[in-house]
C-alpha cells in the first residue's frame, strides 16, 4: 500500500496494522471541517508566498468537488486512506494533478486534526445549546402550567415539606442553566486555532494565522506550537459538561420513574415515550427514563476514558491523541437522543394532582406548627422538640396530626393557642415561604419569570 507518507518505508504496511492505525472509520465526520480549514490553508499559503493566486483557486475549486462528492455520496474512499485528512487530499490532487501536493506545506495532520476537531466541536457546542434551550422551554411549560399545584416535598425520599409542581419541575431547570453557562466555556477553550502550529515546531512559511483565525471563525490563536498539537483540555472540558448534563437528565429520570410508578402515581407517560412488556400484557414501562439514566453513565465513561489517555502524555502530538475523537462523538450522539426525547417526554406528561393530594397527610406541616411556636416567642430548638412529643402522641394513638385537639396538644404544652390548628393547611404552608426560591406564589412566579428571561436572555 502506498503512503503518502511512504517514501522513507522499504515495504508496506501490514494488513492489520493498517486497519489498527486508520481512524477513517470515524474521523469521517470531520470531512466538512477538514475541507474547511484546507481551503483556508490554501488562502493563507498565498499569503505566506508558497502558492499564486491562481493556484489556490484551483486548489480551492478541487476542495470543493472532493467537497460535494463527499456529500452525494459519490466519494470513493481507497484501501490506503488512512484518515479524513489523507483521503481528502488523495482526491484532491486526482482532480487537480500535481499542484494539489502543494497545499501540505508548513502544515501537519497534527495541527490539522486538531484543528478539524475544534472546528466540528463549536458546530456540535451549537447543537447542544439548542437542544438543551429547547429542554429548558419545556420545562418552563410544565412549570407554567401547574405553577402552584401542591405535592408532597421530599428529603432521604421521605415526606418533608409540601412543595409544587412548578417549584419541582424548575428545580431541574436550573442545573440546565448551569451547563449552559460550562458549555459556553467550553466553546471559548475550542475556539482557540492551532493551525499553523505545524507538526510540533511551527510552520517555516510566513503564514498570518489570524487572518486564518478570522476566516474560520475562530476568536484566538493558540501561542505555543507543542501545545497547539497536543491541548485537548477543550475535548475534556465538553466531556465533563457532557456528564453535567447526563447526571442532570439521569436525576430527572430517576424522579419520573418513581412518580410514574403505581406506588406514587403523581404522572403518567404518554404511550410514545413509553414501552410495554413482551411477557406482561398490564406492563407500561418507563424505559426512555431509564435509558436516559443509564447512558448518563456512558458519558461519564467517555469522560473518564479520555483523562485516562491524556493522563500519561508528554506535550506534542502522539498517537493516543487518536482515541479523543470517539468518546466525543459518542457523548454528542447520545445527548442528540436523550435531550430532545426528555422534551418531548415531558410535553406530553400527564399529571395526576389527585394521586398528589392523596399524599399531602398531616406530618408535612410538622414544621409549620414548629414555626407557629417561633412565632409566639419560642426558641426553634424547644419548638421542634415539643412538636416531635405531638408527633409522638399522634403516632401512639395511631391517628393523624390534624385529628389532635388544641386540649391535646395542650397537654404537650401550654404555648399552644386558638391558632395552632390553623396551621394544618397546604395552601398557607406553601404561601407562607415567600423569600426567593420558596414555594409562595408570588416567589414562584417571580422564579418562573426569572427562568423566562434565562431562555430568552
Ligand atoms: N488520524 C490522526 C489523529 O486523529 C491524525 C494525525 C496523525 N498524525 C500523525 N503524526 N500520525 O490524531
């Protein structure tokens, strides 16, 4: 097989080997951006002296045939491309002859994958964006529409403190906005142009890598040339966010298989987002929620995998540097599924507020009576502990907090008054947490306001 690095090798390479050293098989992806920054090397090679004018363009023209071959289909790829970059420039120099040799100089696959990858990086860093706004939005929805319904609040998964629907559902909106604010990081590491780095020393031809910079959309240029060649920090970076998201939508998930469940019940599946059993015929299963929740843990792996690689490297470029690609890939294909599926899911919820109420007992309010001695002058500690002993008499009799008398509750403690039963009641517990972030209307319309503006923003 011949090379086109094949000059210094007295024999070709072995079979396997070559199949074990190819990454077309998956650097395919990054034809559009290799194509991309080609043209612009070409460009920049006028600039530099290296190329006339009219050789570029001819350069450029072939770019652009191998360009749309490659998007019909028409492309034939041959038993030695080894990857995108060498494919690429084989066709190019078929169709344009010998002057296609030229575009190679001063430049390396080194700081050509990485500025591929980049490239194709921002592309999917956009694409994220939009699906996760999208998430937000739907999010938003189901908030607006069910703003102050109560249900049962929840810590160790044991009833805690009533809360609503609204307050739930944006609780996962925020952790979205989170890895928003990492996946504009993100794309201000990538946008960082390595090429011109050469393969680890710079480039010998006087080529204006801004003016390159400029012409691919990139805001900075990197300032070392090994470090060009061999940063991948923004390849990590997208990979931690992507875990962010997956451990975010995993959460959700979690929290809709158990609502969804016979046991809670509080919503109910539409029938597209949600499979049967081959066995059981009554079975309705969540299992876009579970998949969601298991590929969070593919994307860790993908994160962790691709640490584990640039853990052990010098600077400069080395073959490991290969296997960055797959696990991005992978992590963008899976958040492809998970985030899009997560917004349709939840537009087509139903809810179940009877299933709700039916959950809102008594000892939901335990500290709101707690409060309701505070506020007759009793320290918070003492308050809790005398309502831990009516807690206590309530469960001894077997029966609910609110069938207590205020004589009962008086032989706990002479502090309780007229207004203590008062307290037993959803609508004044939720009203009375009006600081920001709590369950009061006016707090969660001023938190779903705020949420808007995120989107919009
Ligand atoms: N396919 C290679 C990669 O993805 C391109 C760079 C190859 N460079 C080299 N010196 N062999 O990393």
């Amino acid at each position: 097989m011949s090379k086109l690095w094949g000059g210094r090798f007295a024999k070709g390479t072995d079979a396997l080997v070559h199949e074990f050293n190819a990454s077309l098989r998956f650097d395919m992806r990054l034809a559009e951006q290799d194509i991309a920054g080609s043209k612009a090397w070409a460009q920049g090679l006028v600039g530099a002296g290296v190329l006339t004018q009219p050789e570029a363009d001819t350069i450029i023209a072939g770019l652009g045939e191998v360009e749309e071959e490659l998007a019909n289909g028409r492309f034939q790829f041959d038993p030695t491309d080894e990857d995108i970059h060498t494919a690429v420039e084989r066709r190019l120099t078929e169709i344009v002859g010998a002057v296609g040799g030229k575009l190679h100089t001063g430049r390396s696959r080194n700081d050509q994958v990485a500025t591929d990858f980049r490239l194709w990086l921002l592309g999917a860093c956009d694409q994220v964006a939009a699906w996760l706004t999208d998430l937000q939005q739907a999010l938003i929805e189901s908030a607006e529409a069910n703003l102050n319904l109560p249900m049962p609040g929840y810590t160790h998964l044991q009833h805690a403190q009533p809360v609503t629907w609204g307050h739930w559902i944006l609780s996962h909106f925020w952790p979205l906005t989170r890895d928003q604010e990492r996946l504009g990081q993100v794309r201000q590491r990538t946008a960082v142009l390595p090429l011109g780095s050469g393969a680890l020393a710079g480039t010998a031809f006087p080529v204006d890598r801004q003016a390159l910079a400029d012409a691919l959309g990139f805001v900075a240029i990197s300032q070392n040339s090994l470090d060009g060649v061999s940063d991948r920090d923004f390849a990590a970076d997208f990979l931690y966010m992507a875990t962010m998201i997956g451990l975010h939508l995993s959460r959700l998930s979690e929290q809709l298989v158990l609502f969804s469940s016979s046991e809670f019940g509080f919503v109910r599946l539409d029938d597209g987002y949600s499979t049967g059993s081959s066995l059981m015929p009554q079975k309705k299963n969540p299992d876009t929620l579970e998949l969601t929740r298991g590929k969070s843990g593919r994307i860790l792996g993908n994160l962790v995998g691709l640490l584990t690689t640039l853990k052990g490297l010098p600077s400069s470029y080395d073959k490991d540097l290969q296997e960055d690609k797959e696990p991005v890939f992978d992590a963008f294909d899976t958040l492809s599924h998970t985030l899009p599926i997560m917004a349709g899911l939840l537009r087509t919820l139903t809810l179940r507020p009877e299933r709700m109420a039916q959950q809102l007992e008594p000892s939901l309010l335990s500290t709101d009576l707690a409060d309701y001695l505070v506020k007759q002058g009793v320290p918070f500690r003492r308050a809790h502990h005398l309502v831990g002993e009516v807690v206590q008499l309530a469960e001894n009799r077997g029966v609910p907090l609110t069938a207590l008398t205020l004589t009962d509750l008086k032989t706990v403690s002479e502090l309780f008054g007229e207004g203590a039963t008062a307290v037993f009641n959803i609508p004044s517990s939720l009203s009375s947490r009006s600081a920001t972030g709590g369950t009061a209307p006016e707090a969660l319309q001023a938190q779903l306001n705020a949420a808007k503006q995120v989107v919009s923003g």
